[in-house]
C-alpha cells in the first residue's frame, strides 16, 4: 500500500511516499527511512528498488524529497547540507509518531548518505542502524578544494552563485561555504549502533575512500566495495538492494 504524506518544516512543506504491508491490528513494524542524493529525487530507479524489496520483507519505508527537489517546497538554490539535516530531523519526528511503526533505521544515498549519518549521529537513541551507499562524504574536501562536479571557483572567494552543470541551476554560496565547515564524520561516528556502507570501485562521483574513512570511523560497521559499481550501482542494482535490505532485516527483526 501507499500514502503521499506532507511534512512541515519551517514553512516548508516537504512531500514523500509512505510504502508499507497490509497493517495487522496491534501489530508494529519496522521502518526505514529513505533519504535521496543531490539533484536527485525520491522516485529514482534505486529509492524505489529499494522501498519495493523492503515492502516484501514487510518493512515500511518512507521516501521524502528534500527542499528544492523533487515535489518538495523550496527552491534548489537555498538547499544546503545543514537545512537538508533539518528536513531529515522533521521526517524522523513524523515517523516516530506513527503508531503502528518500530525500529526505525536510516538509509542515504550520496548526499543523502552523509546526511542520514550525520543524523544517525544526533539522534542515536531513536535508530536502530543505518545504510549508506555511496556517501559523499568528499563534499567537503570539494568544497575545500573549490569543485563540484567539474565546476571550478575560488574557495576562498565564493561567489554569490555557481551554476551546476549536471542540471543547469544555480546554488547559492551557503552551499559551499557551510560544506567546508561539516563535521561530517565527527557527527556520524557518534552513532554507535550498526552500520552498513556500500560503495562502489568504479565510483566516478564519489571516491570510495569516503566510505574507507567511515568504516574507520564507526565503533561498529560493515564494508562492502562492489566490483564494477558506478555511483548509482547501475552495473547491478540487486547486488546492491539485497545486501542494504538483507542487513536491515537481520537488525530489525
């Protein structure tokens, strides 16, 4: 079954998919929360892979846009890591409301993956474990660097706008100026529950040395470095859904 459900932050009105089984009475289950990457959506071929494989296995997902994507209000110039942490701490106080819902967990990808760690790591008491495919955690280091995506500029000296490439829209300095400043892997490593990360060796987007430094960083974490895999594990997707969900399944149930 599915719901669209909107939730509110900050005058914003974030949009996502709520997916789950047939609801016994009385009965709680499992659920996880999906979180897209940059100049991504909540219905690309991965999320809802992934929301499908979880929904037989009768666990709930909830996949939800960010600001600035996809139905999501906002505009893409404004969307920063730090606010996307806001979206993502709104949807997680929306979940935990839900009656008939236990253990919830957190699944990023890309962007998506950092910010799921990060807010794995503020709010450690209320997830059970995470999944992070392809974090891209080297947004920072780009940012430190002055690049995204081909793009150059001087770090020192943001300008007010960078166009991005990949979709032709602008992104306001705040951007990059706040990703220079990420405790990434200092607010992550606070989460001490377990931990999967998934990332592929032909990665040209992010460079699996990001989920090599996470791995370092947990107190309890599994890595998996898929032969063949690009970014979005297009080579093969189920490789990649079954080892997420099978390590959900075996911490949920």
């Amino acid at each position: 079954m599915q719901k669209i459900v909107n939730i509110k932050r900050a005058g914003l009105n974030l949009v996502g998919t709520l997916e789950y089984p047939f609801l016994e009475e009385n009965k709680k289950y499992p659920l996880v929360i999906i979180m897209h990457g940059f100049i991504s959506n909540r219905n690309r071929k991965l999320q809802l892979a992934l929301a499908e494989k979880l929904l037989e296995n009768n666990i709930v997902s909830l996949r939800f846009d960010f600001n600035g994507h996809g139905d999501s209000d906002g505009l893409f110039e404004d969307m920063t890591v730090p606010n996307e942490l806001e979206d993502a701490g709104e949807v997680l106080r929306y979940v935990k409301k839900l009656d008939f819902v236990k253990n919830i967990s957190l699944l990023g990808h890309s962007q998506g993956g950092v910010v799921a760690g990060m807010t794995a790591g503020y709010y450690p008491d209320d997830i059970t474990c995470l999944v992070q495919m392809a974090p891209a955690a080297t947004l920072k280091d780009d940012a430190l660097k002055g690049t995204i995506m081909g793009t150059i500029y001087d770090p020192k000296h943001i300008p007010e706008y960078i166009t991005i490439t990949s979709n032709n829209k602008p992104l306001r300095s705040q951007y990059f100026s706040t990703a220079q400043h990420l405790p990434i892997y200092e607010v992550s490593s606070q989460y001490k529950g377990p931990v999967c990360l998934i990332h592929g060796t032909s990665d040209k987007v992010v460079d699996p040395f990001a989920s090599k430094r996470y791995y370092g960083s947990y107190a309890n974490s599994a890595l998996h470095l898929l032969e063949k895999q690009d970014h979005g594990f297009e080579y093969n997707l189920d490789e990649a859904v079954d080892l997420a969900v099978n390590f959900i399944i075996s911490k949920v149930n």
